[in-house]
C-alpha cells in the first residue's frame, strides 16, 4: 500500500480584510467624536475709556526753554529761576494738570538746567526734559 501524502500547504491568513475593517472603525471614531473646545483668554483690548476719546480736553503742556546764555523762558515769558515753581503753580491753578515740558540749548549750563528740574518737580508735575532739536518719541 502506498500512501499518499499531501504535500503540506502553509497556512497564510489574508490580512487585507482585517486592515479594511480597522480604518473603517477608525472613520466611523474619528467621524463621531465630539472635540472639546478649549476656554481661552480674551485678547480684545478693553473698549477706551471717555478720557482718552476727548483729547481736546486735556491740560496744554507748559514749556520751559533755557537758550545759551542761560535765560529761562516759561510759556515764551522771561522767568527767573527762582520764579520756575511758582510761575507753574498759577499756570496749572488756572489750566487743570498740565505737564511740564523743559527744554534746554546744548550750551545751557547744567546747574541751571537740573534748578529748573527740581523746581518743576517740586511742584509736582509730570516733568520731561527734552534736548533742543531732538524729537519726541
């Protein structure tokens, strides 16, 4: 007797059908999520406030010039050092909160410049000294 024997087959398993399945439940997941929406900061600025709509209203700004030969001038009226505080004192009884802008010549001495200042500051303005012929930034 004679047996015959099959070759043997190698069993292979045919993964395609597995694979469609596995990105069709992925489409159907992706498909039926619901995605949270993250809470973020506002970045709108705040709305102006009423002040800042009317420049019109605010105080005129009070000039105080020192040329070269060390005469101060405040508001294009010859002052004294000695008169600087109280000259913008009247101005800012009269004008509301005015700022106070100085601005010396390059051959202004700095002694009078810095007794200019402190008189300015004295009385409690804002106080900026700018050099003659730059710009305001």
């Amino acid at each position: 007797m004679r047996s015959r024997r099959r070759p043997q087959a190698e069993a292979d398993v045919d993964m395609t059908p597995m694979l469609d399945i596995v990105f069709i439940l992925l489409i159907f997941f992706i498909v039926t999520a619901v995605f949270v929406q993250e809470k973020s900061i506002n970045m709108l600025p705040p709305p102006p406030s009423p002040e800042q709509d009317e420049p019109d209203k605010q105080a005129p700004v009070i000039l105080i010039q020192i040329n070269d030969r060390n005469v101060i001038f405040v508001n294009q009226t010859v002052t004294d050092v000695r008169r600087v505080g109280p000259s913008i004192e009247r101005f800012r009884a009269d004008n509301g909160e005015s700022a106070v802008l100085i601005v010396p010549h390059n051959e202004a001495e700095h002694g009078t410049v810095v007794s200019v200042f402190d008189a300015a500051k004295a009385t409690g303005a804002s106080t900026l000294i700018q050099r003659e012929g730059e710009q305001e930034s």
